[in-house]
C-alpha cells in the first residue's frame, strides 16, 4: 500500500516542482521599458513670398526668312550662252553681280539698225530744212525721236542680255540651266534678300498685352547650332494690327540686319532656320514668380502654417517656361510648398524641411 502511495507521490511532487521554478523564473525577470510610438510626419520644402515687381518676357518660336522675295524673269529671248559660278542654289551673291548672259548677237544688230535709222532720219530732216519743206521738216523731227526711241529701246534689249542680281541676295532656286533657250517673261532663278532677315512670332493676345510696342525694342534669337546655342540680336519690327483667323494668334515681326555679317553677330543667321525668340514685356507689379510645379489642381497652391497644410487658390497671369508668375491670391511671408508628395490635402501634417 505504502508502495503504491509513493508512485503517486513522486510525479505529483516532479509537477509541483516544475510549477514552482516557472513561477520563480517569471518573478525574477526584469519588466520591459514602455514607450510611446513615435508619429513620423511628410518632410517638405517651401519658398517664402516676397511680393516685388516681376519682368515678364514672352518666348515665341519662328523661322527665319528674307525681306523680300523675288523669282527673276528675264526681259528678252535667247540662249544662255554664259552662267557665272555662283549661279548655283544657296550662293551668296551681291547686288549687280552678272549671272546669266542671254546670245546678244541679234540684239548687237537690231541697236547698229536703230542707230542707222537715227542717222537716215537725221538726213532727210537736214534736206527738209535746206529745202525749207514746212511738212517735210515736222515729219522728220517726229521720225528722228521715234529713231532715238528705238535706239533706246535697243540699248536697254542688249543691257537685258545680262540678267544682274539687283540686291544682295542668296539664290533660292536656279530655274534654268547653261545652253537652255529661254523666252521673253520666264522666270530664270528665285532670289531672297540677304541684307535684312526676318522672323515672324506668333504670339497669343494675352501675351500680346505684355508686350512693349516700341518699334526697335531689342530682342533675343536662339538656336542650337551644333553643340553651341548661338544668339542674334534682333529689333522689333511691328506688331500686327490683327488677329490670324486659323490660328488665333497676332503676328510679331523682328528683323535682323546684316544676318550674314560675321563682323556683326557672332555667327551668320541662314535663312530657313527655325529659332526661339525672347521679346520684352512689361513688368507685373506686387507679383512673384515660383516653380510651374507648385501648381495643383484648379491652379492653387499649398503654403505650410504651423506645420498644417493649406490650400490657396492663386491668380496666374503669365506663364514662362517652367515657372508661374502669380499676382493673386498670396501673402507676404506665405511658404509656398514646393515638394509634391503624393498625397496632399487640407488640414494635413508635415515637416518644413531646413533650407
């Protein structure tokens, strides 16, 4: 019996034991450290607002073409019998250069028959009078200027024979060709004026009230030619009294002169090239200019107080490349938030970030 007592005892006592010894081990351990979880907030940059006056500049993009345009026809008939060097397409030619002679053989004969002509019709008038012929003597007169007309007329055919640049221009397109037989009236090459280039802006009508009308305003032309941006001081020329009724836009004419003179620009304008115009625009007041980036929906803007966002809607009166000029709708010392986080909205916490 005893026997049988001490089985039972022995697992008993082996289970209160290990009870014991977790109790022991849970009151000696040390308690954990409680904290409060901490809350990170977006960080955010801002831009504070100064209200000051504004330069504004309209940027407007065009080609560069001539002044004045002429396709060349020639006044007489022939062959061409002679074509200068720099008859080709894309010379640079000046003003009086002889490119094309025209066979002036008949013409070299009909001037020698008009001044025999002028010389008969000088005679019988000389005879009329020693024969003091009233009737005879006003035909001749009438005779001797028509004569002298048709030596003009002559003179002023052979002078035709060779077709002359009448400006300096680069030839836009040959039309004919040496030993080509050409007539009266057919157009021989197309010519564009090198002495003053022009570019036409188009240019919306809310930019067109910044822009200063006084004709000779400077303006700036750009163009990346190889791995160089290059510029061309420009004038302005006039701004159009209309509004294009395709594309809606009022038309902006600059001039450049002497566009090929190396001795005057840094580089020669060639006609056709396609540029980026800058022209002067009268300045806003009480107006700021910021990053185009600042703007969300509905153009308004966050700006950051006590470290709360809030929404502002902004008038916008000019728009510049990459940045916003505003001149509504802000305050002196407003922080205009700069980062775009992507989720923003009223009331939300953030964290102004230094600088």
């Amino acid at each position: 019996m005893f026997r049988k007592a001490m089985k039972l005892m022995v697992p008993v006592g082996i289970v209160v034991a290990a009870v014991l010894l977790a109790i022991l081990m849970v009151g000696s351990r040390e308690a954990l450290e409680t904290s409060e979880a901490v809350q990170l907030l977006p960080r955010v940059q801002a831009v504070e607002v100064a209200l000051t006056e504004v330069p504004i500049s309209i940027v407007a993009h065009g080609t560069v073409t001539s002044r004045y345009e002429l396709e060349l026809a020639t006044e007489v008939t022939g062959r061409v019998v002679w074509a200068a060097p720099e008859f080709e397409s894309g010379k640079l030619v000046s003003a009086g250069t002889v490119l094309l002679r025209i066979d002036p053989v008949s013409y070299r004969l009909a001037l020698a028959q008009a001044k025999a002509a002028l010389s008969s019709a000088n005679m019988a008038l000389a005879d009329a009078k020693a024969l003091k012929r009233q009737a005879a003597i006003a035909e001749g007169a009438l005779n001797i200027e028509a004569a002298r007309q048709r030596v003009v007329k002559a003179e002023q055919d052979l002078a035709y024979t060779e077709i002359k640049a009448p400006f300096n221009a680069v030839i836009d397109k040959k039309l004919v060709e040496f030993g080509q037989f050409i007539s009266t009236g057919q157009p021989v090459m197309r010519l564009l004026s090198s002495d003053t280039a022009r570019v036409t802006l188009p240019v919306t009508p809310a930019e067109a009230g910044f822009l200063q009308s006084s004709i000779g305003a400077p303006v700036t032309l750009r163009a990346q030619i190889g791995e160089h941006e290059v510029q061309w001081e420009a004038q302005l020329a006039r701004i159009e009294a209309r509004v294009d009724t395709l594309t809606r836009v009022i038309p902006v004419v600059v001039e450049v002169d002497s566009p090929y003179d190396t001795g005057v620009h840094p580089r020669s304008l060639p006609l056709g090239l396609f540029v980026t115009a800058t022209l002067p625009g009268q300045p806003v007041d009480s107006a700021v200019r910021l990053p185009s980036s600042v703007l969300h929906a509905d153009d308004s803007v966050f700006v950051v107080s006590e470290n709360v966002l809030r929404r502002k809607r902004v008038n916008i009166i000019h728009r510049e490349g990459d940045t916003v000029v505003i001149n509504g709708g802000l305050e002196p010392g407003d922080k205009v938030v700069t980062t775009r986080l992507e989720l923003m909205f009223e009331g939300m916490k953030v964290e102004l970030a230094d600088g």
